[in-house]
C-alpha cells in the first residue's frame, strides 16, 4: 500500500498490554507490536525468518519475541539473539522491523526512510495538551481506502444532509467558508471559535467547544480496502472522576451515532480510493478536499514512501 511517509497513529495504547505480542495488520502488512520490560513499544512484521510462522502466537522474554514454533529469540532491532539448538545468536537472520513511539495514548509508526524518523516528530493538537482534558475512546473499522474516510471531514457540505437531526441541523452551506491551506495541515475555522484541522498524514479534531471540548480522530490504514477509525472525545466539564465512566458512555455512544451517519454514506464511494477518482466535479465546498488530493498524491510519490 503506497502512502505519505511520516509517523503514523496505528493502535491505541490501551491494546497494546505488556507480556502480550498484538497482531495487527497495517498498511497491508502483518505486523506484531510488543512491549519492552521498558514499556517502550516495537513493531516488527509479523513473520519468523526461519520457517515463516507468525511471531505473534510467540512469547516475549524480557527484551526479545520468541517464536512459538522452535523458540527463536529476536530483539527489539530484530536481530535474532539465540537460537537454541545452537546456543547461539544468528546476526544474519533478522526480522524487519519499523521505527515506534508512544504519545499521547497511542502508538506511533514511521513510515518511510528509516533515516529520517528520528529527524522527524510526530504531529499532534496544541489544544488537546491541555492537562484539565479528560478523554474517552472507541474504534470502528470501515470497509474503505483511508482517503475517502479523511475526506469526509474535511467535507463540511454534507452536514445538513447526513447529520440532519444532529450536528448538522440548521447549517447554511451557502454560507462561503475559507479553507486554511498547507504543506502538514488543513483548517477551516467557524466564527464562533470552532472548526476543524486534519494534520498530514493521519489525525483531525474538531472544536466543538473552544478550551473545553473536542473530538479527535485517527485514520488508520489497514490495507487498501480498509480503515480503523479510533474516535475520541476530549472534554474538560466533568472533573468528578465518579461521574467520567457515565460520561464515556455517553460520548462514545454520541460519537458513534455520527460516525455511522458518516459510514452509511462514505463506505458506498466508488472508486475506492479518492486518488483514483478523477473524474468527480469538485465545488467550493470541496476546496479542502481538492488540496488533500493533491498533497496526497505528492507527499505518496516520493522516494519515502512505502510501497508493500
Ligand atoms: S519458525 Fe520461528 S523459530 Fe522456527
Ligand atoms: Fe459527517
């Protein structure tokens, strides 16, 4: 799967458990995420160099993933550090292995050239830093390509159409809206101080009350047809932690009535991919998306990119 290089959000923190390696797929790739006796987490791809079995039905022993099959051990470099019918290390049997962080409850993934991940930081929202934000979380996987999940928030023209009995009720979309436009954001503020921003390659978050409430998305690609959605709500009104487990409820239960207004209309888009859609009439409205496309496209075709 060819994508914009850069560090990726690819699994909330919160599934990845210590003394548990986690098979995920991303990016059309099997890949097994395990922690360090750190805590620092490793993603590695998910399959042994030695007779092909997935490391992810194996063990971790302090730093190392054991194979389940003949109990090779591999670090967190994926070198191989014992082989036991020898006793021995095996520097040349080594498993690939991706650049990885943890930051703001989640894991991160470098995708591209390996030299520049260290050089390169991961993008996150100034406003969701604030220490008084509390969040709650959930996730959804959409049968469709990652672009045509982003593209729908930036897309504010189909919010009294989709969301007309919620947040969509009375919206004028004939009022003209100004897109703000660069290389690693895309923002489109409201008067009233809210609006929305997605960061290249795969966060957004809507201002729904400035300083005190928002909602954050994540777009995770997990192969060409399809996208895990990790969908949170930040909020700063309920401090009386007795209260939060009713008020994740709530927000997630909110969240997930829009996003399955949003599924409904996005999982039906054809083409797939919205790079492939080239003959859609874009309006106005669509300027955001216009710009994604196109800084998609760029950021896709070079050399860092990945390419399964
Ligand atoms: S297949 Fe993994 S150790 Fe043999
Ligand atoms: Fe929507």
């Amino acid at each position: 799967m060819k994508v914009p290089a850069g560090w990726y959000v690819i699994l909330s923190s919160t599934e990845l458990k210590k003394n548990r390696p986690t098979a995920i797929e991303r990016f059309g790739r099997s890949l097994v995420v395990w922690r360090k006796s750190s805590g620092e987490p490793v993603i590695t791809s998910d399959q042994c160099p030695h007779r092909g079995v997935k490391l992810s039905l194996g063990t971790i022993n302090k730093d190392c993933i054991v194979c389940p099959f003949h109990g090779f051990e591999f670090d967190s470099a994926g070198s191989c550090q014992l082989v036991p019918e020898t006793k021995k290390s095996a520097v040349n049997l080594t498993v690939p292995t991706f650049s990885a962080t943890e930051k703001h409850g989640f894991i991160w993934m470098w995708l591209g050239e390996e030299a520049n991940s260290a050089a390169t930081q991961t993008h996150w929202f100034d406003e969701l830093e604030n220490p008084k934000l509390v969040y709650s979380e959930h996730s959804d996987v959409w049968p469709i390509h990652v672009t045509r999940c982003i593209e729908n928030q930036l897309d504010y023209a189909h919010l009294p159409y989709l969301h007309r009995n919620s947040i969509g009720r009375g919206f004028d979309v004939s009022i003209k809206r100004d897109f703000q436009l660069d290389d690693k954001q895309i923002t489109l503020s409201f008067k009233d101080g809210g609006g929305f921003q997605f960061k290249f390659p795969n966060i957004w978050r809507l201002v729904i009350k400035p300083g005190s409430f928002y909602q954050m998305l994540a777009f995770v690609p997990i192969n060409e047809q399809s996208t895990k959605i990790y969908a949170r709500s930040y909020q700063s009104f309920v401090t009386f932690s007795g209260l939060k487990p009713l008020v994740d409820i709530i927000s997630n239960y909110q969240n997930s009535v829009i996003l399955n207004q949003d599924k409904y209309a996005v999982i039906s888009h054809s083409p797939n991919s919205s790079i492939d859609a080239t003959n859609e009439k874009l309006y106005p409205s669509d300027h955001g998306i216009d710009w994604f496309r196109k800084k998609w496209l760029e950021k896709s075709a070079t050399t860092s990119a990945v390419q399964n």
